[in-house]
C-alpha cells in the first residue's frame, strides 16, 4: 500500500532513527563518522531544523532534532544523499546506503522527550562499546554532561508545546492534531481510492487484452494486432499508461501505435 506522509508540526521535537540498507554498516571507521557529522553540519545550516541530541552506530544513527519551518524530509534529504554520495565513492559502491525512509517519531510529552535523550545517549554503553555514555565519541552525551555550548547541538526547551488537541487511535498511538489529522486522513483516502481503482482497471484491462488477443491475432499478423488491440482497449476507457503495462511497452511507443 501507499505509505502516507510524515505528520509534522512547527516547534515540535522528533526521534529520528535511520538504518542501512538490509541493517548493513553504514560507517567502518571514524572517518566515516567525521565525515558524517561534517555532512550533518552542512544539513543544519542549509535547513531551519535544530539538533538536539545525536548518536551514531555502525549501522544506523539517532538524532534527535526540533522541527520549525523546514520540513523533515528535506533536512533528511540533504543529510542522507550527501553521506550516500560520499560512502559509494569511497567504497566503490552503488545503489542505496541507508534502508528506506528514517523513521520518524513525534515527542508527545516532556517526560518521553526527556527519556528520548537518554535512549539516544545510551545506545553506545548498552552494546557494551563503553562504560559511560559521554566516554563515546560520536554522539552528543559528553556535551549534554558538561553543558558545554556546541555549534551543532540545541538544547531542550519545551516553551509549553505540549497544549496542542491530539487525537490517539485505540492503541493510544499519535494520529496527530485535528487539523494536522484531518489533512493526512484526506491525503490517504484518496491514494488508496486511486490505488483501488487502479488495481481493478489492472485486472479488467487484462481480461479484455486476453479476449481482444485470441479474437483478432487469429486474422492479423502479430505486429497489426498488437496496434488493433491497443487501440480497441483506448476505446473502452483504459489509459496510455495502462495499456502500456500489459504491453510491456512505454507510453510513447503506445501514443505512436494510436497515430498510426
């Protein structure tokens, strides 16, 4: 099915986790690393995005970022891509780095905000790669316990945001603010009316390309046929596109059958 857009809210905080594809390394040493947090550097600056909190592992990273007027998915589009690029040239690569979209999670309270810095901060001492959290090197546990200002970090300030009407599914999982929920809601029932109705013109322009193939390839050479039976299925209502697809062909060379 046809996966919805991220809901995003101005001001708000998300837990940003992204993998590498098939949860293969994504950094195999600290150049990699450097490298990345250099790119993740130009990202902030190039988006109004704050980063509050990050960690990277050898398969994928955290970060915990604040969302103002830039949407996510640019500042993830600019960060990823430009890792992607470098890691494929170093490696002789090709094809993706990082395993689908990140995943995205809203920050619903200050207590889960709060808990979100430390799930980030202690990855690193949970998979036994240090004793303490801020003795890692990439990640921004040591700033957080000395205070110390970093022109990459932003430090937490929830400035009462948590007032918003939110609306839960039965699960009790975030769906969003009403307008914010009323708008995805929309976006999603007409992509899976469309993914409906194309799913059943797939099975009908089937049915009729059998039946138009055995009736007319009986009489015509195969090259006539194929023009004969593409026009007749355009006649009954399908698309370009459609008879494209049980044709194997592209549009274009479908368009030029229908002038001939």
């Amino acid at each position: 099915m046809p996966r919805t857009g991220r809901i995003e809210i101005k001001n708000y905080y998300y837990h940003i986790i992204s993998r590498g594809q098939r949860k293969d390394n994504i950094f195999f040493c600290e150049k990699d690393m450097i490298h990345f947090i250099s790119n993740l550097k130009k990202a902030l600056h190039l988006t109004d995005v704050e980063l509050c909190a990050y960690c990277l592992m050898s398969n994928h990273y955290h970060l915990l970022i604040k969302k103002n007027n830039d949407k996510i998915e640019k500042f993830l589009r600019i960060l990823n891509t430009g890792y992607a690029m470098y890691f494929n040239r170093k490696y002789n690569l090709k094809g993706h780095v990082f395993q689908d979209r990140p995943k995205s999670y809203i920050i619903l309270d200050e207590k889960y905000l709060f808990t979100a810095v430390d799930y980030i901060h202690n990855n690193p001492s949970k998979k036994g790669m240090v004793k303490e959290p801020c003795d890692y090197l990439f990640s921004s546990a040591k700033i957080y316990k000395n205070r110390t200002p970093d022109s990459m970090i932003t430090f937490i300030k929830t400035n009462n945001i948590y007032d918003y009407k939110k609306i839960l599914n039965k699960e009790n999982e975030y769906l969003g603010d009403e307008k914010d929920f009323l708008k995805i809601e929309k976006r999603k029932n007409r992509i899976n009316k469309k993914y409906k109705q194309n799913r059943s013109n797939e099975k009908n322009i089937k049915k009729d390309f059998d039946a138009l193939s055995k009736s007319i390839s009986k009489d015509n050479p195969i090259k006539s046929s194929r023009k004969i039976i593409a026009k007749k299925l355009y006649e009954r209502g399908f698309t370009l596109n459609e008879i494209a697809v049980v044709f194997s062909r592209s549009k274009n060379t479908i368009s030029r059958w229908m002038a001939e």
